[in-house]
C-alpha cells in the first residue's frame, strides 16, 4: 500500500503540475481561436489539436528530440529527461487540446453584445473582458482546466516515451499499471491501481461536466 499511496501522490503532482502549466497557454489559444480572425488560423487550430489524432508515442518522440542535448531546448534537457517535471511536460502537451476546446467553446457562448455595452458605457477592451467575458466563460475555463487533469492522470504514451517509466520519479499510475501487468502475480496490484485511477479520472470528470453545465450555455465534454 505504501508503493500505491507514493504512485498516487507522483500522479496527483504530475497532473496538478501539468494543468498549472498548460492552463494560460490554453486560455490564450482558446481566446485567439475564439475571437480573432486571421490568416493561418485552420493551420493552427490543427496544431493545436494535433496530439488527439497522432499517436502519443510520436508527441512523446517529438518532445524527446526537442530536449535532447542536441535539440532547441537541450540546455535544460537535464533537468526534464527522466524526471517527473519531464512527465508533467508531456501530459500538459496531452491535455491542452482538450483544454483549449472546453474552454474557446465557453468563450464563443459569451454574448459579444454584453462586451459592446459594457464598451459604449466607457469600458476599455480590456476593461470589459476582465470584467465581462472572463466571469460569464469562467466555468468553462475550469471545466477545460478539470477535464485537462484528468486527461494528466491518464496519460501514458507520450510519457514512457519520453522520460521512461522510472519507479519513484516518472511512474504515474497507467505506467505502474502496465509495470504490474508485466510481471507475475502483480494482478492485485493491477487492480487497486486501476480502482484509484478510475475513481480519481472519475470525479475530475463528474467536476468538468458540472462545471460545463453551470456555465449554461450547452457546453458538455462528456
């Protein structure tokens, strides 16, 4: 039970980790997508749903490359190679496409006529997102942040791919899974294991959706 609660504990700080991180990444793509038009935005919206149709491993492979020491971002390949913030760093990768999905969905529903008003009362643009447009889209934008987590706890290809499956340090949950499946009698295991992750993924999803919900506006990512 000691090695399930240290699985759980590296899982939950992975996954707290990685949404922080992707978080304003994914608020500011999503509010791009949402609200600007400009040339090249199919392109991006592909990019940035890329890692939900190509296979993890490649996302994994990619990230393994860029932080190799002969990559662009190898002058800190050291400190993410092997270690749980290189974990961190592919499942934030994973879950931003989810994430910005939720959360442009939530800020499309606003009503663009509430910013106008808000504008022809004296509001600076930035004056009227701030108050306006981020309250009305905030439950969307948890929703994305919950549903994000919860793709974290999930996620196993990018990562034994990038930074290995390395008890103690990378080893998330789908990772000690697949350890204890390969070797006799780990089927006991298997199972608390599989138990905590569903349990964990499920109300990280029961949370998105209420979230999703509360925002009014249809916006479901069940």
């Amino acid at each position: 039970m000691e090695d399930v609660a240290g699985i759980v504990r590296l899982s939950l700080l992975v996954g707290l980790v990685a949404t922080a991180a992707a978080l304003p990444v994914a608020f500011a793509l999503a509010w791009v997508l949402a609200r600007w038009r400009f040339p090249g935005k199919v392109l991006l919206d592909g990019l940035v749903h890329l890692p939900l149709v190509v296979p993890p491993v490649v996302t994994g492979w990619l990230l393994l490359i860029a932080f190799a020491p002969e990559g662009p971002l190898g002058s800190i390949g050291d400190r993410v190679l092997f270690r749980w913030t290189g974990a961190a760093i592919a499942a934030a990768v994973m879950a931003l496409p989810l994430m910005v999905r939720a959360m442009r969905l939530s800020i499309e529903g606003v009503d663009r006529r509430l910013e106008q008003a808000a504008r022809t009362l004296g509001a600076s643009r930035w004056r009227a997102y701030a108050t306006v447009t981020l309250p009305l889209a905030l439950p969307g934008v948890l929703a994305g942040a919950m549903l994000g987590f919860a793709r974290s706890l999930g996620e196993f290809g990018a990562t034994i791919t990038f930074v290995s499956n390395v008890p103690g340090e990378t080893q998330t949950l789908p990772l000690a899974i697949y350890a204890a499946l390969q070797r006799p009698g780990g089927e006991a295991l298997v199972w608390r294991l599989a138990a905590v992750s569903v349990a964990l993924s499920l109300a990280a999803l029961v949370a998105s959706e209420a979230l999703a919900r509360r925002a009014g506006r249809g916006v479901h990512v069940l």
